[in-house]
C-alpha cells in the first residue's frame, strides 16, 4: 500500500513538474522573437495574410504556411488562453525582425495591417492614374471589368466622366485593399480641396460653378511650366475668359486628339474640331484635362491681377507675359525663333 501511494506521489510530482515546465516553455516562447534562429531573416519582414471568415486555427495554419517560423498549435492556445481567439481580424500582415508570438497576435487583433502605397501624380490624366492603380501588386483588382461610368457610380459619384475628380497625393493603404477604396480617398479628397479652394475663391470669377473652376485648374496644371509662373498663367486665362477671347491652350487640343496624339501637335490639329479644340471653340472645354494639384486650385480661384493675354515658354521652363500682341511677336521671336 506504501509502495502504491509513493507511484501515485511520484506522478502527480512528474506531472506538476511537466505542467510548470509547459508553462515555462509556453511563457518563454511568447516573449521570444520569431526571427531570432535565423539571422538570415531577421533583417527581412516576412508576410502573411489572413482570408476573410478564418477561424483560429485556419489562421494559424495560414500564418504558418506563408513561411513564419510559428507553431499553429502553439498560436492556437496563446489566442484561446488570452481570450482574442475570436477578434482576429483578416487582411494583411508583417513579421518584422524582434516581433514576438505575443506581438504578432495583438497585430492580428488590433488590425495593424502591414501598408503599402501609390502616388498619383499632378497632372496625369485620370487614364494614367487608372494603370498605376490597375499595375499595382498591393491592390485587390475589383474595378477592371468596369467602364468609367460604373466606376464612377460605384463610387457614389453623381458625375459620368471622371477626368479631374481625384486628388493627386500619395496614399498609404492596407495591402490587399480595394481599388475601389483608393479611388473613393481619392475622390473624397478633390471634392474637400476644391469646395473649400471655391469658398474661399476671389470676387468676380469668370466660372458658372466650382466645377468650370476644376476645369481651368486643370488647364493650368497642364500649361505650367515654372511653378513661380502658375497665377500668371491662370490670370492669361481668366482674363481671356472676361473678354470673351479664344483659350487657344495646345494641351486641350491634345486631350480631345485622345489616342490620334503622337507626340506632336500639326496645325492641321489645331483646325480640327472637338469639343476640347479651345482654338475652335470659345469657353472653357466641357470637362477637365487633367488632375490638378492644390496649387492650380488656389491659381484658378486667385489668379495673379494683370492685364497679360498671352504668354510664351523662354526654353528653360518659364514663361514671358505679354498684355498685346505684338509684345507677344516679339517675345515669340526673341525665344521661339
């Protein structure tokens, strides 16, 4: 009966002994950095993602099989006995060189997804900004089989063309992202810019709304060699607009050539009609050209006071304004010709 007791003291000791050593290990292994065995990737950020609707421990095994060195059963009981085994958010993620199982679980949770981002740069046309977003890597592609106009209204866009209706900046998203999200910041952000730039414009501006000031902005963007000469270039043009005098600007020419442009513009082009031929055509074209930068905005609605109505490139960027034309044909002929 002795001999019996002294077994049964023996493994109740062996297995407090194991269970004080499991939690030891489990501690110890919670606050150890996973990269810190492989010197080679501890300098490297390693990447998962976890799909939309995954339980615990298909997330485990997600994280696992994208190459972190994480036990799943192990990551399975840490987010169970913490209590977070269903507050796991989807999207994705980084391991960075010291993070620890601990740290990695509270990322998931908190849904500290790892970035990325995408400029859009002024100017572009909304064509240029529609590849950058469709070649992006980082981007869930849900837009491609949509024409511009379901773009638009995906997006809750009362307006069918899209052209000068997104912000140009830099945007940071999550990875995997929607396209459409971009889009959308992007849009929210023109909408902001120019209602504000419009409320704050000057007196007597020659624009029916906010959106013919978009329009000139974009022209601007497009005319503007030196940003020093940027209101000048807005005042040639608003002045133009006062008088009823042709726009004549080359790059709403272009834009209404569309693919017919090759890089340079004939003077048989500047006779052929569309409705952005501004030597054709009086006013302002039906749509932007272009997306317009914050300074074009201001430009637009704050165009420096002058009496210029033409101006011409000197050949390093800026620009030479003239009141009348023969000042004109002598600035042309001192830098054109």
């Amino acid at each position: 009966m002795a001999t019996l007791k002294k077994i049964i003291s023996f493994c109740i000791l062996l297995l407090v002994l194991a269970a004080a050593l499991s939690t030891w290990g489990m501690l110890r292994w919670i606050d150890t950095p996973l990269l810190s065995d492989a010197p080679e990737q501890a300098s490297k950020n390693l990447e998962f993602t976890i799909k939309a609707g995954s339980n615990v421990r298909s997330a485990a095994r997600q994280i696992a099989d994208a190459g972190v060195p994480l036990h799943p059963i192990l990551f399975e009981v840490l987010a169970r006995a913490t209590g977070k085994a269903n507050k796991l958010k989807a999207g994705s993620f980084e391991v960075q060189g010291q993070d620890t199982p601990l740290q990695i679980l509270a990322k998931i949770v908190d849904g500290k997804f790892s970035m990325a981002s995408l400029s859009v740069i002024e100017g572009w046309s909304f064509k240029q900004m529609r590849s950058a977003i469709d070649a992006h890597p980082a981007i869930q592609h849900d837009t491609l089989a949509l024409s511009n106009q379901e773009l638009m209204r995906k997006i809750g866009s009362p307006f069918a063309h899209p052209e000068g209706l997104f912000f140009p900046d830099t945007y940071r998203f999550a990875k995997n992202s929607s396209d459409l999200q971009i889009y959308q910041q992007a849009y929210q952000a023109m909408q902001a810019h120019l209602e504000q730039a419009w409320n704050q414009r000057d007196q007597d501006m020659p624009y029916k709304d906010a959106y013919q000031a978009l329009t000139m902005a974009s022209i601007v963007e497009k005319e503007t060699g030196q940003a020093s000469d940027r209101t000048m270039v807005a005042s040639v043009f608003v002045n133009r607009l006062r008088i009823g005098m042709m726009l004549q600007t080359d790059p709403t020419v272009i834009y209404g050539m569309g693919e017919r442009f090759q890089g340079n513009i004939r003077k048989s082009d500047l006779t052929t009609d569309t409705p952005y031929n501004t030597y054709t055509r009086a006013g302002l074209p039906p749509t932007p050209i272009s997306l317009p930068g914050l300074a074009s905005l201001k430009a637009a609605l704050h165009p420096e006071p002058s009496r210029a109505l033409y101006f011409v490139a000197r050949g390093d960027g800026s620009s030479v304004f003239s009141d009348n034309l023969d000042a004109h044909n002598r600035a042309v002929n001192q830098y054109q010709r």
